[in-house]
C-alpha cells in the first residue's frame, strides 16, 4: 500500500473477500430458515396426528363398542354396541338394546370419518397411503391406523393402535 491510498487490485481483494463472506452468510441463512421449516412442519405434523388420534380413541371409548362389523368398503370398521351398563344410584343395570347400535370408522377420499363426521385436520392433508386395518385376536380386536400426513414438501408416516374386548350379553 502506497502513503496515498489502496490501489485498485487491493480494493477488488477486499470486494472479493467481503463477497465471499457475504454468500457464505446468506447460504447459512438459507440453511437455517430450511431446517427450520422442516423441524416447524414435523412438529405441527406431531400436534395433529396426536390430537387426532386422541379424539378417534376417545370417541371410540365414548361409545364403548362390543363387538364389531366388517364393511364393504376398504379403510373401514364398523364399531357395534349390543349392550351397555347404566350405573343409578343404587345399582348397576343392564340395558339390552333392541336395534343395535352401530358407529363406523374409515377413510374416505382422503378424510378420517366417524360415523360421517370428518376429523379436522388444520396443516395438512390425509395421504392417499394412510388406512384402518384390524385384527381379532380371540376375544380381542385391535384397530389400527396408518396416518400419512402430507404437506407440500414432505410427509409424515403415524401409526396408532386401539384395542377392546368383544363381549357378549351378559345372561
């Protein structure tokens, strides 16, 4: 450097340097915002898959189903309530119903139903992969749905399993 100032080829050294730091800061800011978009999205995907999935079970628990009935359609159950106990004040009753009581529980054009009412998802939408299964082991049947929550950019996989005892009217 000369008493009178920079010359030319220093000033483009440090315009270069200063450039390169500049891109080197927007590339981590832009790796930042990314990650957390990812980590935002997944954790909302968390909120809604855990909020649904405790509404289906206490809806399912609500109406205490005894048994259960296969549909014709896939990604569907049909919950089947034959009896239920009424507790009074002094004793425990039987009502036996006449007709059978039925709810039934599936997927349907990309929407979780419970005897016709959708579950609310806010963020996003119900993949085309999600499904209900169930097995009956015994006296038990297990349900089980796979949840495919999709957002523009990725998808989040939730399984929740639901189990209860199939019961015949008491004598």
């Amino acid at each position: 450097m000369n008493k009178k100032g920079m010359t030319i080829v220093e000033l483009l050294a440090v315009l270069v340097i200063m450039a390169i730091v500049a891109s080197l800061v927007a590339l981590l800011i832009s790796t930042y915002q990314s990650v957390n978009q990812d980590i935002s999205d997944e954790s909302k995907a968390n909120i809604e898959s855990s909020l649904l999935f405790q509404s289906i079970r206490n809806d399912i628990h609500a109406f205490s189903p005894t048994d259960y009935d296969e549909c014709v359609e896939p990604n569907c159950i049909i919950l089947v309530k034959t009896f239920q106990y009424i507790v009074t004040d002094d004793d425990i009753v039987l009502d036996t119903f006449e007709q059978v009581e039925t709810m039934t529980l599936e997927i349907d054009n990309q929407t979780i139903l419970f005897n016709n009412q959708a579950y609310r998802i806010e963020y996003f939408s119900i993949g085309q992969a999600s499904n209900i299964v169930y097995n009956v082991n015994g006296n038990t049947i297990e349900i089980e749905i796979n949840l495919v929550l999709e957002s523009n950019d990725n998808s989040y996989y939730f399984t929740m399993t639901h189990s209860y005892d199939i019961k015949e009217i008491p004598v």
